[in-house]
C-alpha cells in the first residue's frame, strides 16, 4: 500500500468518523468551540496527513504508523487497573501535585484549589468558563500551521485545564501524566490548555507513557498563555513504547516580561515528534527550550522549534542534545523568526548529536530567518563522535572502555540534565539518564516512570560524585 | 595598466568622499545606478520567439551538432515538459513565460575570424567598457579570453599557448566539432537533464559555452577566463560550461559577467559541469555582477543556475569561490559531489542583495567517498529590501567514513528593512564523520563605526573596510584579477547603506 492509498483509506475513516458522531463529538461544546472544531476538520479534510513531501515533514514518515487500524474512543473507557497505583509517580522526594489523565481524559478530581487556582477537565472548563475558553482556546494553535493541529482541534475529546490567576504563584510543581491503555490500538486526541495570569509562577511536569504494548497513536496538542511577567517552568518526559508514535505540539504564547523554559526529554518511543512553538510577543520575553534525545533500536525522535520573535527586546536560548544508537533516526528542524522591527533580539540556537552506530541517521537544520539589523542571532549544528583522546584519558586511568564511553555519554546528557531546576527531578532524570545509557531502561516492561521497583545504586566503578 | 586603473579607483573610493555627510552618503548610494547598464548594437541571428521542438531543432541545426546531440536536447526538453517550476526557494517572481523568450541569438559573422583585428569592432567597443580589453587582457594579464557575448563565442586568445600542453580551450559548440568523444563521453553526467527544471530548460536549449580538458598530469600555465554578457533585449542566456580535469592536472578556471540594464527581465538558466578525475585539483571562481534592477526592484536579471563538480578520483579536489553581487534574482547552488577517497570540496561565496534584489544560494557537499573533506565559508551581505539566503546540504552517507565538514555562513545586515536568511542540511549516516556547522547575524556594530569615526575614518569608508574585512576570508581566495574587482564591486554595493 503505498502513502496515497494510506492517506486516503485513514482520511476515509476519520471523514465517516465525524459525521456519524458529529452530535457527541460536538455535544456541550459552546459555539465557539463548536465553530472551531467544525473549520478544524473542514481543514484537516481537505488537507490530510502530513506527508513526506512536506518540507516539515521530509524526514518524518507517518505512513507506516497510520497503516494500522485504529479505534477512535469516543468516551471514557474504564479500567481495572487501580489508578492509584499506576500514577504513583515514583519520584523519590518529589512532592507534586498529581494530574493524571488516562487515554488524554482527565483522571483527577477537580477539586476547589486556593487563590482561585483551577484544574479541571476541558470540557468542565468550555462549558463553565467561556470566557477564558473563548479567549485563549484555539488563538495560538493554529489550525491552518499544522494538519495535525486541525486533526486535534476536530476531534479532541477531552484533557487538562490549568488556570492560574494573577500574581499567584505555585510552590508545588504540578505533574501531569498521560498513559495510553485501552487493550486495543487506539489514536486519541489530547488537548490540553494552560492559562497564566500577570505576575504568577507554575512549575509543569509533562509525562507521556505507555503501560501496555499495544499501538498507540497519541496526538496531543497543548496551548501555553504566559501573561505579563508570568514565569514557567515546563518538563515534557517522554517513556513510549515501541510501537506507539506520539506528535506532541506545544504553543507557548508570552507577553511582556513572561519567562518560559521549557525542557523535553525524550528516552524511548516509537516515533516521537516534539512541535515546541513559541511566540515571544511582549517585550522583555524569554524563552529557554532545551531538549535531550537517547534513541535506539528502531526508534525516531523529531524536534520542530519555531521561535518568533515578533516584537522587540526578547531574547530566547535553544539547546539540543541527542545520541542515536542502533537504527535510531533523529531530526532536529530549529527555525528562528525574527519579524520586521524585532530590534534587539538576541537568539541562539544549538544543536549537538553524536551517532554511535553507522545505522543511526540524523538530520539536522537550524535554521533562522531574519527582518531585522539590530539583533544578534547565532546557531550551530554538530554531529560526531565521542571525544577519542577523552576516552583514551578515561581508559589510561584504569576505566574500562564501555565505562568510558559511558561516562562521556553522560557528561554529555548531563548539559541538559544540570539545566533542571527543580532538584528531586533532576536527580530522577539523571538516574533515568544513567539507566538509560547502559541499555536498562526501556519502555517494554512496562512503563519504568510508575512501576514500583527499587531503584538500583548505579556504578560506573568510580564515584560519580566526585567527578 | 588595467589593474592599475581599478586599484587606483578603489583608492578613490575610500579617500575621494571622507568628508560627505553621512546622509550624503546614503543618498548616493541610493541613487547610484548600475555602472555597467548600455546596449551594444550589433546585427543578431535569432531564433524565433518561443519553445518548440522546432525550435530546439533549429538551434542543433544552426549550431551543426551532431544526431546524439539533438536526441539529447529534445529527451531534456520532453522531460522538461512534465516538469514544474520549483517553489521551495525563499524568492518570489513573477510567473515567467518561456514561451516569450528567444532562445537562440547569434552575433552575425561574415566569416571564420582569423585575429582580433576581425572581430567586430562594436563588439571590442563593449568589452572596453567593461574594462576587459581583449588587447590588453591578452597583453597585460596573461589571461586567456574566451568572450561570450549572447552565448556565441566570438573570440578565443591564447588558444595556441594551451595547445602546446594539449589543453583544450574553447567554446561549447567548437568542442562539439572538434572533440565530440569527449563531450559526449561526460556531458550530463554530473547535471543530468532531468536533474531540475532549469537544467532540463538548459539542456534542451542550450546555445554555447565554453569548454575545458586539461590533459593528464598538466598544470593549465594561465588562468582561464570567460567573461559572460547578456546583450539583445529578450533574449536568455543558456550557457553550458564543461571542465574536464584528468588524472593529476591542475587549471584555475574564472569566470565573470556584467550584463546591460534593461526594463524586461531576463532569464538565465546556465550549467556548469566539472568533473575531477584522480589527483586533479579545478579551482572555479566567479564574479556575477548582473543588472540587478532598479531601485523600485523592476527588471534584473533572473539568474537560475545548476553548477556541479564531482571529484570523480581519490585525492581530487574541485573548489569554487563566488562572489554575487549581481541579479535581481540569484538561484544557484554550486555543489561537489566528493566521490574519490581523499577528495576535497570547497565553496567559499559573497552574496551581496541591495534595493529588492533575491539571493538563495549556497551550497550542496555530498560526501561518498572515505575521508573526504569539506569547507563552507559563506558570507551574506543584506541592504535595501533585499533578501539574502544561504542554503546548503551537507550529506556524509554510509560509504563516507571519517569525512568531514566544516561550515560557516555569516550574514550581516545592512538596514531594518532587509532579510538574512540561513536554511543548513545537515544529514549524517555513519558514526565516524565530523559535521560542524556555525552561523551568525549581526549589523555593524556602532561601536565599529565610532571606533573608525573617532580615528578620522569617515562612515562610509569604515563600512567598506569592515565589510571588505568580513568578507576578506572568501575575497583572498579570488584569483588576483577578480580579487581588485570584487572589493571594487563590494564597494560599490555597500558603501553608506549604514548611516
């Protein structure tokens, strides 16, 4: 079969999807969002799959993902799983405020929060908060950018809203935990949206896993509104298995002043595609959007950065990290967006890869665009190889080969890894990272992030702390 | 003498305004139209307007080309056919219509020209203008001419010198006659026909060129150059240039163009073709200072160009140095294709944009060969309203062991209203290649400008030393005869488009 017949067989079905389920695909929507969903589709119907022509999409192929037969869950579906136990985030020392969502439905309670802050379900927040709804949703992700983004806003059926009001400012780091299990193969619709008001402070841990092997198509879009002087800090923390594929799509939309970091961290996944836009559109912004890459076997990451910088005086940092080992593939597409009067910009974008294996592929393209003079603008891209003189200096002093190489891996992880503000997770992720390396991490025994295992002491046969 | 001329006018140019007033200086620049714009008037030989098969035939048949050379034309134009204009470049034009264009415009000759005294002196006329004097070029420089004009090529100097040493020099359809082995044996196998739109335009109409062989373990004494000219009014330009360098030989290969100003765009579709057999080394330079447009962006030339080299033995090396000033719009990508183990690519290019002026140029290295090496160095200068892109591909495949690459692509930008634009491939497939890649934007910095203002330099002259110095890593590469022009034309192009 090949991608047309593909493309029009999943077209079809989503195309008959709609229209037989149109009345609960659109029941409790205000009609705001019910417009939305209806332009969204007409969009995507007309438009399709992303397809390898596409110049996003050129390194990227779906075709062997959508040619399997999925199910479009339409509700909740109930579990015999005890939710407690799955979403234990075992974090050690790290006390967050837990937000699960089970195939993209919100898991959580809903319950009264103080200061006025709200989590609830998307689709409580559309039918008890239009005006925010009204205000924000669907204005940053824009369904003509992307197929996938008008797939999403067509067809999302529920996920995560967080408010925080102005000037309050959240001690607590939330996590939110998306697992993928129903028993069949599914594709599922997330869509999550975040508002945050002047002067106010969240910290955001992301997680996508699986918990079984079955195929999992999971396209996720989420919408970021940093209002003036608003600060996030934001982890996305990819654990999928293999034969899942996960296009996750961040907007970020910051207004004078707003400070944003954001973090990915991809260690197994089938195909993981990170789409991380962010529009710096009050002066003063920062963005930071770092992202860290270990693949193996068969697996393909893909990292798509849009930074604009639409007015002046913002300044935004980018820092990619990745090593490809086995036939793993990886793309990194870094476009910076400097519009007409943007004066004084100052940004920088880095990509740095190391192949360890003559199969694994990258393709890398930082790229920028520029209208305006007054701005400072670098990047730089490399591929290559461990430090061969670092590693003979490891192995001159005693350290085995493997160790050695080992150890360099994760000297160079370790740039993005020390970038974790928030300690219990960096600790977590380092440890993920470490287990990660030597090949013990994987997301076939079910999801490593929740399951109750003791955490093993790990050795590079020198005491890492003194390093 | 000639050389002496340009030194004496880029000294002009840095001492002569030191006291105008910035705003001065920028009105000036502004103002100033392309130097190089008038109109030779000489009997043509055309072709008429439009693309048919007819017209192919008639061009093959004019031209005397032999049957394979004909099939090979009309293969490339049934291909072309079914092709489309390709979008993906950061440029925008209007729709052109090929089929508005003369394909086909031959200066009139009466007879085989014997010396330079027969040619005609119109002709000479114009290339007096330009400042390359056949005489004096031929007298002073040590420069052998290949004179294009109108992709008939009208005179060759210095041929007798370089067949002493068995070299081959000399324009497309004279090669086709006189060794049509060896064109038939390697056109087109860098650049196929159907490699791209405008190369399936160009192989199907093509209408002369020049040609190159240096012979096994030859080192070419002189420096070959062509110097290129858009002249008739609607007529495009479709040179083909072949450079064969066999085992071990060597040749520095310049080529050079200015073209008239007029109102309606001009088309310009070229190949160039380099092939690099064991130990060869072809190092091709080129100066394109075409009639950009005006100030309101109308007319320039379209410049849509396929260049191609490929280091076809081990420790072959094919280097290409550019420096664009020229265009209304600029579409060229000169590539090496590092098959040989040990060959070397480089590409070194100063694209300069001005008024509306569109570049999107760079660079394609594939590496296929173990421990092939490459350089980019890449320099974009944006004034105006221009838009100035770099886009390159660096490829080390599987077979590509311990290759390596090295890129770098600045752009600076002259003025709010302009573009800066860098688009790096970078695809790596084996665990032993070092791919680096670097850029930078920035403006001159006030600093600079007050750092030389404060020493008695004036802001126009510290824009043309900054600007030169920036581009100084590219520019001493140029062979010394285009070293002078592209500061000159540098100069001419930049200078007070800060104020």
């Amino acid at each position: 079969m090949d991608e047309t017949n593909i493309q029009y067989n999943i077209m079809e079905k989503f195309r008959a999807f709609f229209s037989e389920n149109k009345a609960v695909l659109l029941a409790g929507d205000s009609p705001y969002v019910e417009q939305l969903k209806t332009q969204a589709f007409n969009h995507f119907s007309a438009h399709g799959f992303p397809h390898t022509r596409l110049e996003k999409w050129r390194n990227t192929d779906l075709s062997n993902m959508l040619k399997h037969d999925f199910n479009f869950p339409l509700k909740q579906t109930t579990f015999d799983v005890d939710l407690d136990e799955v979403f234990r985030c075992e974090v050690p020392d790290f006390n967050t405020r837990l937000i699960p969502q089970m195939n993209g439905w919100f898991m959580g309670t809903g319950e009264q929060l103080p200061n006025g802050v709200i989590i609830c379900s998307l689709n409580e927040a559309i039918s008890k908060y239009p005006d925010i709804i009204e205000k924000h949703f669907g204005r940053y992700a824009d369904i003509k950018d992307a197929n996938l983004t008008a797939l999403n806003t067509a067809f999302f059926r529920d996920g995560v809203f967080i408010y925080v009001p102005d000037n309050v400012s959240i001690e607590q780091p939330m996590q939110m935990v998306d697992l993928v299990n129903s028993g069949k193969n599914i594709f599922i619709q997330v869509r999550n949206l975040i508002v945050m008001g002047k002067n106010s402070s969240l910290s955001l841990v992301q997680c996508d896993d699986s918990i079984d092997n079955n195929i999992g198509f999971n396209n996720t879009v989420t919408e970021v509104y940093l209002d003036e002087n608003a600060n996030l800090d934001h982890y996305k923390l990819q654990n999928k298995n293999n034969a899942s594929a996960l296009t996750n799509s961040a907007y970020f939309h910051l207004e004078k002043g707003a400070n944003l970091s954001t973090n990915a961290i991809s260690l197994n996944g089938g195909l993981i595609r990170n789409e991380t836009q962010v529009r710096l559109n009050g002066q003063g912004s920062h963005a930071d959007i770092l992202g860290l890459y270990l693949m193996d076997h068969e697996q393909h990451v893909d990292n798509q950065v849009f930074v604009d910088h639409a007015v002046a005086h913002c300044t935004s940092n980018e820092l990619f990290k990745g090593i490809l080992d086995d036939h793993a593939s990886g793309v990194f597409n870094g476009h910076i967006l400097v519009r007409p009067d943007a004066q004084q910009t100052n940004a920088y974008q880095n990509n740095k890869n190391i192949l360890i294996s003559d199969k694994a592929v990258i393709d890398t393209k930082p790229f920028l665009e520029i209208y305006a003079d007054d701005v400072k603008c670098s990047h730089g891209a490399t591929v290559g190889q461990l430090d061969e003189d670092a590693r003979f200096y490891l192995q001159s002093r005693g350290i085995s080969r493997d160790n050695a190489q080992m150890l360099l891996m994760y000297a160079f992880a370790a740039d993005i890894v020390n970038k974790i503000s928030l300690t219990p997770l960096r600790n977590r992720i380092d440890d993920l990272v470490k287990k990660r390396l030597r090949g013990e991490l994987s997301s076939c025994e079910q999801c490593v992030l929740h399951c109750n295992s003791k955490e093993q002491k790990i050795s590079f046969e020198i005491d890492m702390s003194r390093i | 003498m000639y050389r002496l001329n340009l030194i004496q006018l880029s000294v002009e140019n840095i001492f002569g305004t030191m006291e105008k007033e910035n705003n001065d200086i920028l009105h000036e620049l502004t103002q100033s139209e392309y130097k190089y714009g008038f109109y030779t008037d000489i009997e043509m030989d055309m072709a008429p307007k439009g693309l048919t098969e007819d017209t192919i035939r008639f061009i093959s048949a004019r031209k005397n080309e032999p049957e394979w050379l004909l099939e090979y034309r009309l293969k490339a134009f049934r291909h072309w056919l079914t092709m489309v204009e390709p979008e993906w470049a950061h440029i925008s034009y209007p729709p052109i219509d090929y089929q508005d264009i003369i394909y086909y415009a031959a200066p009139k000759r009466k007879k085989e020209l014997k010396s330079l005294d027969e040619v005609d002196p119109e002709l000479l006329e114009t290339f007096k203008k330009l400042g390359i004097s056949l005489e004096e070029q031929k007298r002073l420089s040590g420069v052998a001419v290949d004179a294009v004009i109108d992709s008939v090529s009208v005179k060759t100097t210095f041929s007798e010198t370089l067949e002493k040493q068995g070299i081959i020099f000399c324009s497309f359809s004279e090669a086709v006659q006189k060794v049509p082995e060896l064109v038939r044996q390697y056109l087109g196998t860098v650049v196929p026909s159907d490699d791209n739109y405008f190369a399936a335009l160009n192989s199907a109409v093509f209408s002369d060129g020049s040609f190159c062989y240096i012979p096994k373990g030859v080192r070419c004494p002189i420096e070959l150059s062509t110097y290129f000219r858009i002249n008739a009014a609607n007529t495009g330009q479709f040179e083909r240039t072949l450079i064969i360098g066999d085992e071990g030989s060597y040749v520095s290969y310049m080529e050079g163009c200015t073209a008239p100003m007029r109102d309606e765009n001009q088309l310009h579709a070229a190949i160039v073709e380099i092939i690099a057999l064991k130990d060869a080394e072809v190092k091709y330079s080129t100066v394109q200072n075409w009639y950009p447009g005006n100030k309101k962006g109308e007319g320039g030339v379209y410049n849509f160009v396929t260049k191609r080299g490929i280091c076809k033995g081990t420790h072959s090396k094919i280097s290409w140095t550019q420096v664009e000033t020229g265009s209304a719009i600029t579409w060229k990508y000169p590539s090496v294709i590092l098959m040989g183990d040990h060959s070397v690519g480089e590409f070194y290019s100063v694209a300069v944009t001005n008024n509306f002026q569109q570049a999107d140029t760079g660079t394609k290295m594939i590496h296929l060969g173990k421990n092939t090496r490459s350089t980019i160095i890449s320099k974009g200068i944006s004034a105006g309203q221009s838009n100035n892109s770099y886009r390159g591909l660096v490829k080390m495949t599987k077979r590509a062991a311990n290759s390596r690459n090295f890129s770098q692509c600045d752009s600076l930008l002259l003025g709010d209203r302009c573009g800066a634009h860098t688009f790096p491939y970078i695809k790596a497939e084996n665990k032993t290649s070092i791919v680096e890649h670097e850029a930078t934007t920035s403006k001159i910095s006030d600093e600079q400008l007050y750092y030389c203002n404060q020493r008695g330099i004036s802001t126009e002259s510290a824009i043309g030393l900054i600007v030169n110095g920036y581009a100084r890593e590219v520019l001493k590469k140029l062979p010394m005869e285009f070293a002078v022009e592209a500061q000159k034309l540098l100069s001419l192009s930049l200078e007070g488009s800060v104020g």
